[in-house]
C-alpha cells in the first residue's frame, strides 16, 4: 500500500517530533526538514500531500509558505502552519502568506484527525 507523504517542518523537537510520531502512526511516510529555504524546492521535488509548518522556528517560514503558495506547481499543497498558542502574530502573518490552516500548539496535537481532513478536503 502507498502512504501518503507529508513533509513537516521544524526546529522544536515539541511539537515536530511529536507530529511526526503521529502522522506515521497514522501511516504518513514523514520527511521532517529543519531549514525554511529547503522548503520550496523540496516540495516541487517530493509532491508531498500536504505540508506542517512551525512558524516559531529560525528563518523566514511565512516567506517559503508565500514562494510554495506563488508557485503554479506547488500552489494546490495544503500547508497547516502551527505556532505556540498566544503567538496570534504568527498565526495571521501564516494566513496572509496562504497557509491553508493556522492552528495553535495545542489545537494541533489535540485535534490532528479534524486537521487532517479539513486540509485534505476537496471543495
């Protein structure tokens, strides 16, 4: 059987690698990346089904989601973009780059199931 990839990026071991851990028990294959400018390229390489993104983490995240979100290859890619629970700066500079989804910390380890298929949703 084929699983889905989903990349998931992260500096923060709490969150990321609990996400990660979820994901593959829910039978995602995981590329975990820790370097906001390999995002983009490595989502035109890889094809991913959809992408997680901790905005709390080094570098211009918002700026990959915007160049994945630009771009006529990687657009359709649903990105949920996740930040500590107070941090709603983020969380609106994620939504203005084009995340499909911003989620606090919380919500997202909670609510992983609801996440998924509110992103993955073909309208």
């Amino acid at each position: 059987m084929l699983q889905p990839l989903a990349i998931v990026f992260y500096e923060r071991l709490m969150p990321g690698s609990q996400l990660v851990n979820r994901l593959q028990d829910l039978n995602y294959r995981v590329l975990a990346l820790n370097n906001p400018a390999l995002l983009h390229a490595t989502v035109r390489r890889e094809m991913p089904l959809l992408l997680f993104a901790d905005l709390a983490a080094r570098g211009d995240v918002c700026g990959a989601i915007e160049r994945i979100k630009a771009d006529a290859a990687t657009s359709h890619l649903p990105v949920i973009a996740f930040a500590p629970d107070q941090d709603a700066a983020l969380l609106e500079a994620a939504r203005k780059a084009g995340a499909s989804l911003t989620v606090g910390e919380s919500a997202l380890s909670g609510h992983l199931d609801p996440l998924l298929e509110q992103a993955l949703r073909v309208d």
